[in-house]
C-alpha cells in the first residue's frame, strides 16, 4: 500500500474544505467508495476533491451532508471554494482549469491567440495589456503565474494528449515584438517535438470552415463524460449536453481534416520563429508596407 499523502489545509480554500471532509469521513469510519455510495460519483473523484485539485459539485456536497449528517456544511461552503478559484482565474473560466487538470484528452481551436498553456511571460503580458490595460504589476504578475502554472498540462509527460488547431494569421500577424514572437514560435515546436502535443495551421486560404468563432476546447476524461468549453472577450460557457458535445466533436473532426498535416505544421511554425529571429519577416512587412503605398499613389 501507498505511503498516505496528507494534505496541507494552509495552501488554499480548496485544499482547506478538502482536508476538513477527509477528517469528517475518516471518523465516521467511512471509506471513499462508501461515502460517495448513492451518489453518481466515483471514489477517486471524492478523493480529488479531498486533495484540493477539484471542486465538489453541490449535489455531491448535499449528499455528503446526508451521510455525515453535517447540517449542510459542505453545501454551504461550495460557494466559497468557488469564489476561492475565481479569485485567481476568471470565473467563467474557474471550472474549466478544473477539468483540464484532470483530463486525458485535449483537442482546442485558437483562430486569434496562441494557447493558453503555451504561452510564455512576454507573449502573455501583451495579452493582459490589451484585454485589461488598467491592471497594475501586481495584478499582472499574478496573471501571468496563473496562466504558467496551467503549462503542465501541454509541456509535461504527464500532461494530457493535447491536439490544437490553430490559424495561419496568428504566425503571419504577431501582437508582439518579433523577438517575442521568435522565443514564443521556437518553444511551441519544441514542445511538439518532444511529447504528445500535436499542432496543426489551418491556412489563410482554407475558406469556410466550422468553428469560424471564439476559441474552443473539448475535454475527454476516463471517469467521466466529455464537455466542451467555449470562450468569448471576457465571457465563457461550459457545455456537457451529450448531443451537443458530440455535434462540436464532429465539427472539429471536420476542421482538422481542413488544417495543414502535423508535420507541415510544425515546419511552418519553426519557419515563422526562425525568420522572426533573423529579421526576415519584418522586411517582408517592410516590402509590403511600400508596395500598398505606392499603389495607393498610383505608381
């Protein structure tokens, strides 16, 4: 048997309500599986839950205040672990973050922006500064470790297996400098090649295609069933309806299957950080730049 990983009530709410349901199980002399019996949950969901890493759904927590008989204490106290979460990352997102820490598939679509958990500081600060410019250092550096802290789950072994499309103008248009665009372009293909994280361009020319919105990821787990997220500016939705999860699977089958080949792909963008670095692609955009003058001049 496993050496018992005890948990450290002080290093969040989370972690704090979880250490407390752990104490009132164990001395009820419940096991896990004995205390989520009736419930639609597994035991290893619960003993996530316990550690902190999610939150308990309310219908769970009504449950547990049954069996335990605890007068509705975990009940009235999700409410704080989710305020908890939000203080930290946005709160249509909180729930998201959740899930991905915990699934076994992740398939994305990003038409603007680079993937959140590929995104390093500097690329990541031109983003904070154009979404929220009144944002002190403070409050950007939190920012900024929050959104690093999410980069295990494509940088790491252990991570999920990630499958992300995204679009050729993020490449072409940068939205930061291009020594920015250079590191950030370099560390994506060095990711891609050394675990399971595969990238793919839809191209400028691919015409219609599905997904022609905000950015988008689905979730496949091994205990539970898949969900889709969904994200706009400052607004995001969790979507776990069966049929509509299955129409948006479908739908990204569809976009994958109008996206360049992996391979292509990953030279594509190797090619864009290696002419970032060089200068290349600011004389193109040089070059450019006088050619739309001179026809607007008529010459």
């Amino acid at each position: 048997m496993g050496k018992r990983k005890e948990i450290d009530g002080s290093a969040s709410v989370p972690a704090f309500y979880g250490k407390e349901l752990r104490y009132k199980r164990e001395a009820a002399g419940l096991t896990l599986q004995r205390m989520v019996d009736g419930s639609f949950y597994g035991a290893s969901y619960l003993s996530e839950i316990e550690h902190g890493h999610r939150r308990m759904p309310l219908d769970l927590a009504r449950h547990v205040d049954r069996v335990l008989e605890t007068d509705g204490f975990f009940a009235r106290r999700c409410d704080d672990v989710r305020k908890a979460r939000a203080n930290v990352y946005a709160p249509y997102f909180a729930d998201a973050v959740e899930m991905e820490a915990h699934a076994r598939d992740i398939e994305e679509w990003s038409p603007m922006l680079l993937p959140g958990p590929l995104q390093l500081e500097p690329y990541i600060r031109e983003i904070i500064h154009a979404f929220n410019p009144t944002d002190d250092e403070t409050i950007v550096q939190r920012k900024v470790a929050s959104r690093r802290a999410r980069s295990w789950a494509i940088e790491e072994p252990e991570g999920p297996v990630s499958w992300v499309v995204f679009h050729e103008s993020i490449l072409r248009y940068p939205i930061a400098r291009d020594d920015v665009m250079a590191e950030q372009l370099a560390h994506i293909a060095a990711v891609a090649r050394r675990r399971r994280y595969v990238p793919q361009i839809l191209p400028c020319n691919a015409g219609a295609h599905p997904f022609m919105m905000g950015s988008t990821f689905l979730m496949s787990f091994s205990d539970a069933p898949p969900v889709m997220y969904t994200e706009g500016l400052y607004s995001g939705q969790i979507i776990d309806d069966p049929g509509i999860v299955t129409q948006y699977q479908q739908a990204y089958n569809r976009l994958r299957a109008a996206a360049l080949p992996p391979k292509v792909s990953l030279k594509m963008i190797e090619t864009a950080a290696e002419e970032y670095a060089n200068g290349t692609h600011a004389r193109r955009r040089e070059r450019s730049s006088l050619a739309e003058e001179q026809l607007q001049h008529g010459h």
